[in-house]
C-alpha cells in the first residue's frame, strides 16, 4: 500500500440523471444508488491505491469544465457521461484538450438498446469502453485504470 501522496489521482465523472440512479428505470440501471455507487468507487480505488473523487452533473458545461480541470491532476478518468455521450462535441473536444486517459462507461448495454444509443462521440477516444454490468462496471473500470496506469 502506498502512502496518500504517492497514489495516483483518479476522477470518477457521471453525467445527466445519473443522480437519479436508484429510482431510475432500475429494470434498466439497477437500484443502487449514485452514492453507493461512488462510495465503492473511493474504497475500491483504495485497494487499488488510487486516490478516487467522484462528481456528478447534469449540465454539460460543467462536466467539460471539469475535464479541463483534471488536467495535469487527475491521471486518469472513468466517465459516464449518460446522454451526453451520444449528443456532445463539447466533452471529447475537452477530453482532447485534457490529455487524460479515460475509460468510457455505461451501467445498460447501449447496443442492446434504441439506435441512437449505439453511436458515441467519446468510443474513438477511449482506453476502452465498459457497457452493460450496471454499477460493478465500476470496479471494472477502476481495474482497468489501476493497469492502465501501472
Ligand atoms: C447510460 C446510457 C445512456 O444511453 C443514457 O442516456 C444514460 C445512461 C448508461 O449508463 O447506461 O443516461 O450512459
């Protein structure tokens, strides 16, 4: 285990109405909450000696604001960035310009699901693309991350 200082920073970003999570369509995204979700994202990303802040916003200004910001601080980040993902320039353009390595995720399989849901802005950027473990991709991601990283 590392001390705190030594961990490497990684950024945990959800997109629109993933705070809703919980008590959204679960037949489709499960009934775990955001909160429950990001709490096992800090202690897994402990175990992984990652250092993990989670955030969440509906609009797509400020997801691109902080993807700015994660800059030359965040090493690297997991994002769901929910309908965003099929509708935004705005977030792979600051991703781009952030030059963090990001892992794409999804709780639902997007491709089991309507067509317009099957195009990504964010895929051609990706490390990779985790889609349709619902909130274990998580930890998923966050495993992919720690080797990516190693
Ligand atoms: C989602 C899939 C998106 O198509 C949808 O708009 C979401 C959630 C998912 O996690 O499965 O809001 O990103």
């Amino acid at each position: 285990m590392k001390t705190l200082s030594t961990r490497k920073n990684v950024l945990v970003l959800n997109g629109p109405n993933l705070n809703m999570l919980g008590t959204r369509e679960p037949a489709i995204y499960g009934s775990t909450t955001l909160a429950d979700i990001e709490a096992a994202c800090v202690s897994h990303g402990a175990a992984l000696d990652l250092a993990v802040t989670c955030r969440q916003s509906n609009l797509e200004g400020e997801l691109v604001t902080w993807i700015q910001e994660a800059r030359g601080v965040q090493a690297g980040i997991i994002l769901n960035a929910g309908a965003y993902t099929h509708t935004s320039i705005a977030i792979p353009d600051a991703l781009t310009a952030a030059e963090v390595p990001f892992i794409e995720l999804h709780l639902s399989n997007v491709f089991a699901r309507e067509e317009f849901r099957h195009h990504s802005w964010l895929s051609p950027l990706a490390k990779g693309v985790i889609c349709g473990f619902g909130a274990k991709g998580y930890s998923l991601a966050l495993d992919a991350m720690a080797d990516i990283l190693d």
